[in-house]
C-alpha cells in the first residue's frame, strides 16, 4: 500500500496571495522541500540589473543567461535570510537570497518572465527539482505549465485590497517601508503583467483547487491544502 512517489503539490497565484508562507509551511509539515520559483526568476533579474541589461535587450538577456547559473542551495532546516525556509538561492555560486526581495527586482522580474529564452532555461531546471516527488512548488506557472501532472494544483487567491496590505506589512517587516496605495499599484501592475502576458500567464491551472485566502487564517489555508494532499493520496494508493 504505498505511493509510487511522494506526491508534487503546485501553489500559483497572484502576488501576495500569500503562496510563500503557506507553500512553506505545507512543505514543512510535510518534510517536502520548498521550490520557490519566483526566487529563481528574482535571481536571473538580480543578475540582469547588476550588469546593467535591459529586459527588453533580448540580445543582451540571451547573452546574460548563456553565462548565469541559478541554483537553490538547500542548507538543512537552519536557513536565516529565506525565513526559515532552509535554503539559498545563489547566482554564479553568490548568496541573493536577501537581495531579491525588493520592489524594483519584483517588477524587473515581471518583465523578465515574459521572455521565451527565460522561462526555456527556467522551466527544465524546475521540472528537474520536481521530479524526484515530495516538492511544494509555488509560483504563477508551476502547476500549468512545470508541472501539469502534480498530484495536488492549488490555485490560492485574496482581493487585491488585501494581497497590497499584506504586501506592505511583509516589506516593512524587511525594513522597506511603503504607502498602501504605492504598494497597491504595484501589485496591480505586476497582476496585469503576470495575467495578460502570452507565454505562462499566471491562471488557474485545469483540475486545481481554488483557494480564496482573503478571509482566511494561514493555518486554515495550509489545513485545506493538506488535506487535498491526504485525498490526493488516497487516490493514489494501491
Ligand atoms: O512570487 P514572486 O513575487 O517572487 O514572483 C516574482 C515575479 O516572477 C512575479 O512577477 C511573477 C514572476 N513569476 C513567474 O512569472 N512565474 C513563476 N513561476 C514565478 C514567478
């Protein structure tokens, strides 16, 4: 009676849909590693700013990923910068796990992930961190495009008054103050350019599970995904 591998679960949604503390916290109960692939596509836009590449230079970003490497260290379940999380995300071996978490990198990324060349490279290497099972993979494509036979889709959604306060407080927290109504417009624009662009727009994935977080605790966010896991693995079972 056991599974043929331990089960995929994605979580894609809009920003601040809270994905990340609660694909965290669904990996931890589990003892499934974390694949934020947000993370990796903020690292390829750190590197992308550091060499002074515009996104809109194919060229130039074509050239850029030819000679990057982005790789998640994991580092065992005392990771610092990540929250906790246990790993790293590192561009040509240097830690960025703390430096990709500002606004500007957030919508540089946005752009960047419209690209044809990034997601070819992007999207193999996530397969690849899935493919062994027991993986939470969070972000706007992993479960339409990564990985479309996961066992568990979770599509996890809040209005957009609530993902900005929510964002605002999370860039506090990180010591990046912001006005409600700056972080507002700016979840609003990266939301158009997740949603409207061609390639992988950020949508619900066929046979996910929708999950409004707008009114909800984490904790009872993080119960209804483990337990679509717990059916999920039922159903699998043999
Ligand atoms: O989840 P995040 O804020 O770290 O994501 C950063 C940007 O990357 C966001 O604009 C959406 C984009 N992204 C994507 O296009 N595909 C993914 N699988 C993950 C993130």
């Amino acid at each position: 009676m056991t599974c043929r591998r331990d089960p995929v679960i994605t979580i894609d949604g809009p920003a601040g849909a809270g994905k990340s503390t609660t694909a965290r916290e669904v990996a931890r109960r589990l003892g499934f590693r974390l694949v934020d692939t947000g993370a990796l596509y903020r690292a390829l836009a750190w590197a992308l700013m550091r060499a002074g590449v515009s996104p809109e230079d194919e060229q130039g970003v074509g050239a850029l990923l030819a000679r990057t490497t982005v790789e998640l260290a994991d580092m065992g379940d005392d990771g610092g910068a990540d929250g906790g999380a246990g790993w790293r995300v590192l561009v040509n071996g240097r830690d960025v796990t703390a430096e990709i978490r500002t606004p500007e990198i957030a919508l540089t990324t946005s752009r960047l992930t419209a690209l044809r060349a990034v997601r070819d490279k992007m999207t193999p290497l996530q397969r690849g961190l899935a493919a062994a099972g027991g993986v939470v993979l969070e972000g706007r494509d992993t479960g339409s495009v990564v990985c479309p036979d996961a066992e568990v889709k979770v599509y996890l959604d809040a209005d957009l008054t609530e993902r900005a306060r929510r964002r605002r407080d999370e860039l506090a927290a990180h010591g990046l103050p912001a006005d409600y109504e700056s972080v507002k417009a700016e979840v609003a624009l990266r939301d158009r350019q997740d949603m409207e662009r061609e390639l992988a727009p950020l949508r619900k994935p066929p046979g996910a599970v929708t999950v409004d977080s707008t009114a909800l605790s984490t904790e009872a966010v993080v119960l209804r995904i483990l337990d679509a896991v717990e059916q999920a693995r039922c159903c699998t079972r043999s």
